[in-house]
C-alpha cells in the first residue's frame, strides 16, 4: 500500500500516467491534495507553531517549512497552505519586488502553473492570464512547449519554471518562447542546473525508458541535466539573458525567514535583432 503523502506517492502518481488513461491521474491526484492539505495545515498547527519563517506567496508563518521533495527530502521546503516550495517563493518575491507584473496591465503565459502562484494570479484583475501544459486539463489552453498556439508578439510576460528539462527538443521550445514574447517583454525560464564537467549539459536521446531516464538524470521524466551552458542556449535562440543570484541579493535574512535556496533568475528578453 502506497501511504498518502511523500515521494512514494508521488512516484506512484507519476508512474502511473504510463497506463492510464488522458485525465485520469490528475482526477485521482484532486482529493488526494485536499486531504494532503487539510492534514499538513493540522499538523503545521500543532507542531510548527511559531513566527521563524514566513510564506511571502501566502502569509502562513511558523517556526519551519515542511519537508518536502520527491527525490531527496528536504527540510524547510514546503509552505503547508498554499504548497510554494523555495523556488517558487523565490520567484515570487522577484517578480513582486523587480518587476510590475502584479501592478500593471500585463498578458503572462504559465507554462505548467504552480499551484502558489496561480491563485496569486488568478485573483489579479490587471492580469490576462493564460495557463497551459501538454498534460494537465485544468489549464486554459492544452498544448506543447515546442508548438505555442499564439500569434508572435503575444505575451508580456512569460513563466517556464522547471519544465525545459523535460523536453526532447528543447531548443525548439526557446524559439516558440521566443517567438511569442513581445519586443519589450520579459521571460522567466528556469531549469535545475547542476556543476557538470565543462559546465556542459548531460544529455543523450539513446536514453528514453523511464527506468533508464531515472538512472541517468535523476528523474523518471527528465531528458537531461543543464549545466552552466543553459545560459549559452538560451543566447543561441536569441534571447538576451540577465542571471541574477536573488537569493544572495536578499541576504541572510530574508534567506532564512522565507526560507530560500540559492537558484539563479533568468530573466529573458528580445535581443534587438530579433524583436
């Protein structure tokens, strides 16, 4: 039996759009997440009472995150109300602190929306916001990374965290991108990077069970790992790239209290050649 909660069900959850059919695991996965929820935020009341840390996405404080993490645990990582781990909130008190997303009238595409941070924008009048995954039929538009159904120029802004890395034909996927932000937008396109030999990416199209995928990149649905290159990719597809260490410009403090890993912002817009 498969427990309720953790990476083993994730793992579960995930091996198991091998077989069934379209919709189906993300009908399974809603009462699983509103039980996981009801159940995290009792025990955050018993056990993490406290003002040590505290969500930027949603406001909940405590003394510590939860642990989370579906390959290796972390601790302090998962806000027990709304689900933002350290990335997201990161990425949050980015875009509320460095950029006019949230104040001013902005289209923004979300490519596989985080639970965090679409409730954060659905509620905001003065976004037009449009969400899409390949898989995922709770989204507004169903579609591939690879073939974005709308016009050049269409988009304000764009997120893409955590998804290029699981995509065969990825630089395909930073054109569309490319294609579909407007001249004076920006783009946000995060990837794990690790420290590979040469900083260049491991990857090899030779390797396509999940089993095999699992033992190469470190993940059943991954199809590679970046290295420091990511940043010469996204320059190859035309786009002009700021990486910015947030979490260091933030401090110690803000490290702690919100409760941060270091992961660098691209921050992604149009070169003049190509806008």
């Amino acid at each position: 039996m498969v427990a309720l909660g953790g990476p083993r069900f994730d793992r579960f959850v995930r091996r198991g759009k091998e077989f069934l059919p379209d919709g189906v695991v993300s009908v399974l996965r809603r009462p699983y997440r509103s039980l996981r929820r009801s159940c995290r935020l009792l025990l955050a009341r018993l056990f993490y009472r406290g003002d040590r840390v505290v969500c930027p996405c949603c406001g909940w404080h405590g003394k510590a995150f939860l642990p989370a993490g579906s390959v290796v645990l972390r601790a302090n990582a998962e806000c027990p109300n709304c689900y933002a781990r350290e990335r997201h909130r990161l990425l949050y008190l980015y875009l509320t602190r460095e950029t006019t997303i949230l104040s001013t009238s902005t289209r923004l595409l979300h490519f596989a929306p985080e639970s965090s941070l679409r409730n954060i924008f659905e509620k905001n009048d003065n976004i037009d916001y449009i969400t899409t995954d390949l898989e995922d039929p709770s989204v507004k538009v169903q579609m591939s990374i690879t073939d974005i159904q709308f016009d050049n120029d269409s988009f304000d802004c764009i997120l893409c965290s955590h998804v290029l890395e699981h995509v065969p034909d990825d630089r395909a996927a930073m054109q569309e991108l490319l294609r579909v932000l407007k001249p004076s937008g920006f783009a946000i396109l995060q990837v794990p990077i690790k420290d590979l030999p040469e900083g260049r990416t491991l990857e090899d199209d030779q390797v396509v069970s999940p089993d095999e995928r699992e033992r190469v990149f470190g993940q059943r649905d991954h199809v590679r790992i970046y290295g420091r290159d990511f940043y010469d990719r996204l320059v190859a597809a035309g786009f002009t790239v700021t990486v910015r260490d947030y979490t260091s410009e933030l401090g110690t403090e803000a490290e702690q209290k919100f409760g941060l890993r270091a992961e660098g912002i691209y921050h992604c817009t149009k070169c003049s050649l190509t806008a």
